[in-house]
C-alpha cells in the first residue's frame, strides 16, 4: 500500500477580457478554446471540478432533479458508488440542485460534495444513479481552506 500523498490541485481557467469566468458564448467556436483543451490534456489529472452553477449550464442544462418521496431519513455520511472509473468529475452542489441523468461524464465518475442541510430525497436520487457523494459541511460546502459556497 502506497503512502497517502497530498493532492496537487492546478487552477486552469479561462475568462473573458472583462475577467469573466463564464462567457455567454462558451463553444466549440470560441476563441482560444482548443489552446485550453490542449493545455488541459497536458495535466493528466485524475479530477476536475466546477460548482453548481458551471455545471448547470455546461452539464445539467438546467433540468431538475426527479425527486421521489424518501420514509426513512437518510444518514448524513459520505457514500462512494460502485464504479470502474480511473478519473473523476467533482461537482460542488452545496444545496443539491444538480439534475444528473446519469453517474458519469464521459466515463469519468461523478462525485458531489454537498452540505447537510441536503434533502433526503436528493441523496436518494443520487444513489438511485450510481452518484458518489461527500459532506463538505453543515451549512457551506468547503473542499479546500480557501473555496467555500453557501
């Protein structure tokens, strides 16, 4: 078993001029977009993360979620699905709004970090897909000392 090592996180981003991070016009025709795909490539990382908001209009496309009734309260700990996957897509969904339609994105499992203040009926949607998740939280999500949502 090999020693546990500290995750070296890369902050690869591309914004507008007017320093937007998301630009309406986000596409394949984008200007400079290839160059950020090719630099990405040279990362070979193991995960990529966006928040709820990047992933609702790139992934989600804003659908909702199809909730069903829970009866039994669902315990607030951290649920790894069963998965083949070598790479991981981390999607930071502090209230759980995300409407996944399945449990990957182009073979790369899907982990959600979440608050405790999730609905039940949320988590059991994410079982029910085969969707890892994680507690981050109480009340913000927070993944690292510096990166936090309400």
């Amino acid at each position: 078993m090999s020693a546990l090592q500290k995750p070296r996180v890369i902050c690869h981003m591309m914004s507008s001029l007017d320093g937007r991070i998301i630009v309406q016009r986000w596409g394949a025709d984008v200007p400079g977009r290839d160059e950020y795909e090719a630099t990405a490539a040279t990362f070979e990382s193991q995960a990529w993360l966006c928040g709820r908001v990047t992933m609702e209009k790139d992934f989600t496309k804003g659908r909702q979620p199809d909730l069903q009734p829970v009866t039994t309260p669902l315990d607030r700990t951290d649920f790894v699905a069963e998965h083949e996957a070598d790479s991981f897509v981390v999607a930071v969904d502090a209230h759980g709004k995300l409407a996944w339609e399945a449990a990957d994105i182009d073979g790369e499992h899907l982990i959600e970090v979440l608050t405790e203040q999730v609905s039940d009926e949320y988590l059991a949607y994410l079982r029910r897909l085969g969707i890892s998740y994680v507690f981050g939280g109480a009340e913000k999500a927070s993944i690292l000392p510096w990166y936090s949502t309400s």
